[in-house]
C-alpha cells in the first residue's frame, strides 16, 4: 500500500512556532523531504528526533522528485519541508506536488507559519483582497515587464526579496507605481522583528542606501481607484519610451506596452516611428 507526502510547515524564525502536530508527523514520517538537510537537522535535533533526510531542492528536483515518490510508492511516508514557512509555495515542493497528483500519491497538509500572511497582517494595509508575487527576477528586462503588468493591481501585494537586492526594488518600486504605501516586514518572529511603514517615496530616498537587514516581506499597497482607469495612447506611447531608453527595440517595447495598456501595438509603434 502507497504511503501519503505531508506537506509540513516549519518556523520562519521561532521555533516555539512549530505545532505539536507538525512536531508528531516529523517523528513519525518515514524519511524527511528537506531543503537544505543542514537547516533541517537543527530543527530535528531541537525536538530530539532523529530521522532520514533526502534533500530536495530547485537544482535536483526532478531527479530527487521521482525518488521521492517512488518510495512512498513502495509504502513509505515523507513529510517534505522548506528552511522556513510553508513549502510547496514558491519553492521546489511545487513540483513534488505535481509528481504525486500525476502518479495518484496522497498528499496531506500540515499547515504552519508563513511569512505572507503574517507580514500581510502587520503591514496595516488592506488584507481582504491580496496577490502574492513572490521574488522579483534579477534579468532587467524580466524585471520591469514583472512590475508593469502590475501597474494597476487593485489588491495588496506581497513580495519576498533579498536584504542585497531590496535597495534596487524600492528604488524600482518608487520608478514604477509612484508613491504608494509600503510596509517593509523584516526578521519575522525573531529577536529584531521590525515593520517599517513608510512610503514607497520615502523608501526610495532614504531606505535604499543598504542599511535594511534581514529576511524581508515586502507588502505595497494596490492601486487606487483613482489610478486604476483605463490606459491613454499617450501614457502607452511614454511606457514603450521608457521601455526604449532600457535598451529595447521599438517593435518589442510596442508589444510590450500594448500587453501592459491594452492599447493595440500597432497604434504604440505608429506613434513612437512619429
């Protein structure tokens, strides 16, 4: 008989987070699915388990992934486990997720902390209606296109990013969206846990300079209604300049402001050849 893939949630910082459910299913799993075995063992050693480890992470995922299932084919169960929060979101656990629906293996969720909505809940910005956009690529062009398509998201959005990088997204932030409410959520649940609520314009001008530590949440309010309206072709054509002035060619940058406005490109690439 197959045995079942728990998808179990680990702290994001304290580990007087962790459930005792979580805790049950990690002794009690035949083997551990982890990310990083080195990250994971110090979680193991805390509850004083001792158990089998197979890392599984983006790089060996597909390799691993069919391992995995295979043994919990043979009768085994995993409790497969991210370095911190929920795996399976924005994380490798995905494909794993999708290997056991393509092969009929019974998943199970242990539910436990996670960052986006523990940042979301403190950021002081509306909860009702959110979007999570998970990291921003570091490829430009990826970068903006990722950016603009949200120019007028009506709903919160929560992004992750990297403390080296984050002086380059607020300055982006600030380019792209004008100025918005931003909460910077760092250090979740650990000993200097701090939100910043500020602006994207302030953020822009005094909080890129490197000085924010830590895991960061980033959490940017949506567009106002007011903001929200229907693109001009000049605002199109003035999105595709800017898109120009990046590097790109004036057909790619019509295309792309044409999938941003929805102006049609051709109208964009006649006025931009003006």
């Amino acid at each position: 008989m197959a045995g079942i893939l728990y998808v179990t949630g680990t702290p994001i910082g304290n580990l007087s987070d962790l459930s005792p459910r979580a805790a049950q299913t990690l002794a009690e799993a035949d083997f551990i699915a982890a990310e990083d075995t080195r990250v994971t063992l110090k979680l193991l050693n805390h509850l004083g388990i001792k158990k089998p480890m197979v890392s599984y992470f983006e790089h060996n995922k597909r390799e691993r992934g069919e391992l995995i299932c295979a043994r919990i084919e043979q009768g085994e169960s995993c409790a497969v486990v991210t370095d911190a929060g929920m795996p399976c979101i924005s994380d490798p656990g995905e494909d794993l997720i999708r290997l056991c629906e393509e092969r009929g293996i019974k998943t199970v969720v242990v539910p436990g902390p996670s960052a986006v909505v523990s940042a979301l809940a403190v950021s002081g910005l509306e909860t009702g209606r959110f979007c999570f956009e998970g990291f921003l690529s570091v490829n430009k062009k990826s970068r903006a296109e990722h950016l603009q398509s949200l120019m007028h998201e009506r709903r919160t959005m929560i992004f992750y990013e990297a403390p080296h990088k984050l002086p380059a997204t607020l300055r982006d932030f600030y380019d792209t969206f004008g100025d918005r409410r931003l909460s910077i959520v760092r250090e979740l649940t650990k000993i200097h846990e701090e939100v910043i609520r500020t602006t994207t314009k302030y953020a822009a001008e005094h909080l890129s300079d490197g000085s924010v530590k830590g895991e960061i949440v980033l959490v940017l309010e949506g567009a106002r209604e007011e903001a929200a309206e229907e693109y001009t072709l000049e605002a199109a054509v003035a999105l595709a300049r800017q898109l120009m002035d990046r590097g790109e060619k004036a057909t790619a940058a019509a295309k792309e402001a044409a999938a941003v406005t929805g102006i049609k490109k051709n109208e964009i690439y006649k006025e931009l050849l003006a």
